[in-house]
C-alpha cells in the first residue's frame, strides 16, 4: 500500500532513531525524501535504501538551529522535486534530564534552538510553499516530556512549545489543506537510551522523575514513532488538525 506515493516529504534528523526509521517507513510508502542532518555520511545509508526501493532521495547538510540552513533546505526541496507536501520536524537533543538549578545558560540556549527554535523556523520555511499550494502536512515530534514535566527544565520547556506552535498554527491554517499534529514519543530505543550518553543525565533529578515512571512497560522502538508520524503525514488523517498522539505503551495514562 503506497499511503504517501507521488508525495515529497521533508524529514530532519532523519540520520538515525526515529528519523531514520520514518524516512524508510516513507520510503517504502512511495515517497520521494529530503533527508536532512548536519553530517551527511549516515544519511547516505538511508538515500542507498530508497533507491533500492524505487524512490528518490537527497540528503542537505543542515543545522536546524540556523534560520539560513532551514531556508537552504526547504528551498533544495522545491528546486529539485517541485514541491513539498510533507515536513517531519524530528531533529532534536536531550538536555541529561538537567534540573533548573542544574541547567547552566549555554545547555538551555543550545536545547531551546534545535528542540524549539528550529520548529518555528522549518514551519515557516515550509508554509512559504505549502500555503500558495493550498494542501500539506506538518508533524512535529515532541515528546511526553512535555505532557508529564517529568524531563530535564530546558527539554520540558522547548516540547511544551513544540505543541504550543502546531495547535496554534494549525488554527491559521484549519480548512485550508494543511494540516499541523503532533507526535509525543515515549521512552524509545534510540541513542538517546546508550549507556554512555545515560551516564551523563542528572542523576538525582532522574531519580525523583523515576518515581512517576517505573518503567515496567515496554520501551517504544523507533518504528513504533515512524507508524504514527505516518499516519499524521497521511491523507487516513485528513480529518485530523491541531492534534497530540502520544506513543508510550499508556505509561502516561
């Protein structure tokens, strides 16, 4: 079943996690991708996989965090394929869980700029094209960081803004063909969970966060996140604007 055939979508961070596993879920849907992460060499793997399935794909070296790169990328979009119809905002970093009082002002500005700021930019850059065209999708990853409070204070706030900005642009944009949802990962696989980055968090403030969050249930897999970015970035959710779907097991029923 080719869901997004004849589609181009636009997918940052789309090097590994859950940004790889979107774009070759993408891939295998019909899409043609804009693979976009500041170091080109792990997105080639992905552009090597749509081929081999018979769709194109063009990695940009990109910085989100640069209003510059994210211009450069949706304008690549549109002088090679012509258009953009979808845009995956999944780039993103972790801030070790860091408490306020633990949160210094340079990990703050750095988190708020890839996790927040880039959002705003990226959707600006895509509605320069898709509001001329009448028609789009727009999915934003944010995280359940933002519906539980429970992650370090400059992640917290910048999800919490992620959500923010889909249902308030979602509003502008309400009943003129494009859409704006967002998707709420849970705990997944991805480096994030590495041992070595996990020995870097704020132990204490993990601790007092892990008493609301035992982790009995099972850790999402990357694809787990991609099926439901799907679905936002599908015509089965045309009727579906201004939404959260968070994706976590119910841990945080």
């Amino acid at each position: 079943m080719k869901r997004l055939e004849g589609k181009v979508a636009i997918i940052t961070g789309a090097n590994a996690g859950i940004g790889k596993a979107t774009a070759a879920l993408f891939a295998r849907e019909g899409a043609n991708l804009v693979l976009a992460a500041r170091r080109l060499d792990k997105l080639k793997e992905v552009e090597e996989y749509a081929a081999a399935l018979g769709v194109k794909a063009i990695s940009v070296s990109t910085d989100v965090s640069v209003a510059a790169d994210c211009r450069r990328l949706v304008d690549t979009c549109v002088e090679t394929f012509g258009r953009v119809d979808i845009l995956v905002n999944n780039a993103g970093i972790d801030d070790k869980n860091m408490s306020i009082t633990n949160c210094d002002e340079e990990l703050w500005n750095k988190v708020i700029a890839v996790d927040q700021t880039s959002v705003y930019y990226m959707m600006r850059e895509a509605l320069r094209y898709m509001a001329p065209a009448g028609s789009g999708s727009i999915v934003n990853i944010s995280s359940i960081g933002a519906t539980r409070s429970n992650a370090g204070v400059s992640y917290t706030a910048a999800k919490m803004a992620v959500i923010g900005m889909t249902k308030n642009v979602a509003i502008q944009f309400a009943g003129k063909g494009i859409r704006v949802n967002a998707v709420c990962p849970g705990p997944t696989q991805t480096d994030i969970f590495d041992p070595a980055n996990l020995a870097t968090f704020d132990n204490e403030f993990c601790h007092l966060c892990g008493k609301h969050f035992d982790g009995s249930l099972p850790r999402t897999q990357p694809e787990d996140q991609a099926n439901a970015i799907l679905f936002f970035a599908s015509d089965e959710s045309k009727a579906i604007n201004g939404e959260t779907l968070v994706v976590d097991y119910g841990a945080t029923i």
